[in-house]
C-alpha cells in the first residue's frame, strides 16, 4: 500500500467545486506541485489517496486512487509535500499486488529497505548500453526468426479474442538469460483485466512456479480507472530496482496497454483537454514513452530491463494509434494472425510482418550459433515463396503450380506446423528451435539456400551431418 509519511504534515483544504470521476479540481491552492501526494477525506471519515495532476494560478488538480463512491464536494484535501512513494527490498520477489500496490495474496504490506518515487524520468539516453545479449523464450517463432535481446522493448500486436495471454504466461514462464550464473526476475503487470483472466494468471504463475521468481500487479477492469496509470509505473519501478540495485535481469510484461490507453483518454476527456486522433490525447506519444524508455541497459550497472509490451489492436488496425504509436518508441513488433490460429496454429504469430530490429545484435557466435542470423533469413524467404505460392493455388489451384512452387507450398504448411506450431507448456532451446529449422530446409533443393553460407551448410545441413 502507499502510505503518507507518519508524521501527517500539509495543508488541509476544503475548497472542492467540482468532481469529475476520479478527478477533483480544488481552488485557493498554494504551492502544490506536479506528482505530489494528498490525502482525501470523506464525509464518512474514510481516507482515498491521490496525487496532483496539473496546477495553474491557484488550483489544482487532483487524481484520486480508489474507488471513488463517497466523495462529494465537502471532501477535506491534504497536500503532504511528498510525492508518491513505494517501499522495494528483494522480498518483492513472489508477491501479487493490486494496482495500487496493496497485497492481493494476504500477506502483509511490504516495508522495504528504501522507498523511490514511482513517477521518475526515464534512462539518459547519454547512459544507456546498446542491448547485445540474446534472451530464450523457449518459444521457436521468437528465438529462432525474432530473437529477443536483453534491454530491448519488443511489442505483441494482438487482438481480441486471439491467446495472447497465454502467451504472456508462457513467456514469463519459460524466459532465461542463457548462463547459469545470471539472476533473472520477471515483472508481470496487468492491467484491466477481466475476472477469468485473473484468475488464469493466479493460476499459472502458481502451480508451475514462475511466481517464485515474479512480482505481479494486477488491475481488474472493476479497479478504479485512474489505477491503470499508476500500475505500470509501480511495475517498473520494482523492475528498476530489482534491476539497477540487486543486479538481476528483469523481463517486464505489460499487458494490455490498449485499456491503458483508454485510461488516458478517459482522464483527458474529464479534463477537457482538445483530443487528437480518436480522441486520444495529443500527448499520448510522450506518455508511452515515459514508460517504454524505461527499459533497458546503463553502462557500468549489471542489471537489465526487457520490456515486452501487448496490446489487442482495435479492430485489428495496425495503423490504429496505439499500435502506431508503439511501434514508433519501440524495437520492433511480434504481430499474431487470426488466420493462423483459425488453422490451430498456437502461438499464432505471423514472422512475416513480424521484426525484432535488435536480433542481429544478440545472436551468433559466442552468443546463439554462428548459423542463426542466415538460417533466420532463410525461413523467411522460404515461408514467403511458399504463402505467395498458396495465395496462387487459391486462384489457379495446386496442380497448376510449378515444381518449385509446390516445394514452398509444402514447406509453408510443414513451417507451420512444425516450426510455428508448439505446445503451451513447451519450452524449446535454441539449440531445439534450430534442429528443427534445418530439418525444414532440407525439404528444398541445397541450391535454393541461398542466404545460408557454404561453410554453415556443410556443418548444419542433416544430408552433412549425417554423411
């Protein structure tokens, strides 16, 4: 829970005119700044915190955490001069917390060896490391063709209905930094989320155990609204510390930035502010910056943030603004396709439009395998060739098509199957993903590999291998 300082110190006002939701807009206000902490008291002597939004002349803006039934305009407001704080100590590490930081799994509130401000910039950019370290999800669509690499922010674009929560679970089940030496922690925070999904997230960092190296926060769509701002920075924070201070690399997951998104607009409807593109508010860029820049690397600090944002892209519209927007701050995107999944292929992520800019940074020698950046641009090629060639087949059917083509035809569909395809609970090393990318490539004539070098072929080709 956030807590005021013990000693109550501000001052009280009592000049509420006017409630908009969560919002409270307060006059005859004297030097209250941006972030500051206040406490509101009801009518039924209960308290509510909240922090300040905005100051002009002499008033004040107040968003308030909680639930909001009660307030009225006699409400009696305290600025304590402090700004909201959260206490952090390893112990973190296998709590379950609401969005505004108080304990959901019944034990007590955390105390904490120090307490940091959860509304902080985010890294210089003059300190940041470049990410160079690869990353295993143990899922072969990701670490084979769209490795992610330690300190980057790598975005799943979904959509409703597809099981982006399951992958969500299964990534922060299965992630590992490779070496055995390396402390690893997991972030998981989620936000307006419905029962069921709660309920399968308590349940799957529970009975397999990820909890035991996790923080969760999660806000259910029934939370205060306001709540969903707050729960990704107090994510981020715990990531900070767990990663700059202890030294552990930090995977955060941060889903579903959509009804984040929708937070902020609500907010900026109650304020009244001019909207830009449907109707989300013109700053929103800078907003989803202030969290996505907070991954990442700082040279002389042994720890590390990776992000990996999901959002459900409404109507599944990438140019929609908060995919757009996403994509602009972040590294690349992992974008799941409902043709794929109506096919029963899980996880259903499309490589084709799928990037992750930094791959080439964190694979091949001394990091993956010397072959995974060539065999990576040769399955792309491949499963390209053979979906032109099944978009073909739908026009002049499969016996009309070449030799060649029926060879990609047959290898897209076994790429699916074999490669994309994988249980939900399966978790393949690279070394796995890569065995089975080269016995698809054996499927085609050895001249067809054109990305793939002679020495790699010669070392990694099964016909090779097994001569």
């Amino acid at each position: 829970m956030i807590k005021l300082p013990r000693e109550k110190a501000g001052v009280v006002y009592r000049t509420v005119r006017e409630i908009r939701g969560p919002l409270l807009f307060v006059e005859g206000v004297r030097g209250a700044r941006y972030n500051e902490v206040v406490e509101v008291r009801l009518a039924d002597g209960s308290e509510i915190i909240g922090t300040v939004l905005d100051v002009y002349e002499d008033k004040a803006v107040v968003q308030v955490f909680g639930h909001t039934g009660g307030l009225s305009l006699d409400a009696a407001v305290r600025f304590t001069g402090d700004v909201m704080r959260i206490p952090l100590s390893e112990d973190l590490i296998g709590r379950v917390f609401n969005g505004s930081f108080k304990p959901l799994d019944g034990l007590p509130e955390p105390i904490g060896v120090e307490r940091r401000e959860v509304f902080v910039s985010v890294i210089n950019p003059a300190a940041r490391e470049p990410p160079s370290e690869f990353m295993q999800t143990g899922i072969s669509v990701i670490d084979g063709m769209n490795a992610l690499v330690r300190g980057q922010k790598l975005p799943i674009f979904s959509e409703a209905g597809l099981p982006h929560n399951v992958m969500a679970a299964q990534i922060a089940r299965q992630s590992t930094v490779l070496g055995a030496e390396e402390e690893f922690a997991v972030v998981f925070c989620a936000m307006g989320i419905k029962h069921e999904e709660y309920e399968y997230f308590r349940r799957e960092f529970e009975k397999t155990g990820a909890l035991d190296r996790a923080v969760m926060i999660l806000n259910l769509a029934e939370d205060p609204v306001i709540e969903r701002i707050l729960a990704p920075r107090i994510a981020l924070t715990i990531a900070e510390y767990l990663a700059f201070e202890l030294g552990m690399h930090v995977l955060a997951i941060l889903t579903d930035m959509t009804n984040y998104c929708e937070a902020l607009r609500s907010i900026s409807i109650a304020r009244e502010e001019v909207p830009a593109r449907k109707g989300y508010p013109g700053y929103m860029y800078s907003d989803l910056a202030s969290i996505y820049e907070r991954a990442g690397k700082i040279r002389g600090r042994k720890g590390s943030i990776t992000m990996m944002p999901i959002l459900t892209m409404p109507g599944g519209d990438i140019t929609h603004p908060i995919p757009d927007l996403t994509g602009y701050i972040t590294e690349g995107q992992l974008i799941l396709s409902r043709e794929l999944e109506a096919r029963g292929v899980y996880p259903p992520v499309n490589p084709l439009p799928s990037l992750s800019r930094l791959m080439k940074d964190g694979v091949g020698p001394g990091r993956t395998r010397e072959d995974h950046m060539e065999v990576s641009n040769q399955l792309y090629m491949a499963y390209s060739e053979g979906v032109r060639a099944r978009s073909l087949a739908r026009i002049i059917g499969e016996l009309s098509l070449s030799e060649r083509e029926r060879k990609y035809l047959r290898f897209a569909d076994e790429f699916e199957r074999r490669f994309i395809n994988q249980g939900v609970y399966e978790n393949r090393p690279i070394e796995k993903t890569l065995e089975i990318a080269w016995d698809l490539l054996a499927m085609l004539p050895e001249d067809e590999l054109i990305r793939i070098s002679e020495e790699n072929i010669r070392k990694y080709h099964p016909r090779h291998r097994s001569a």
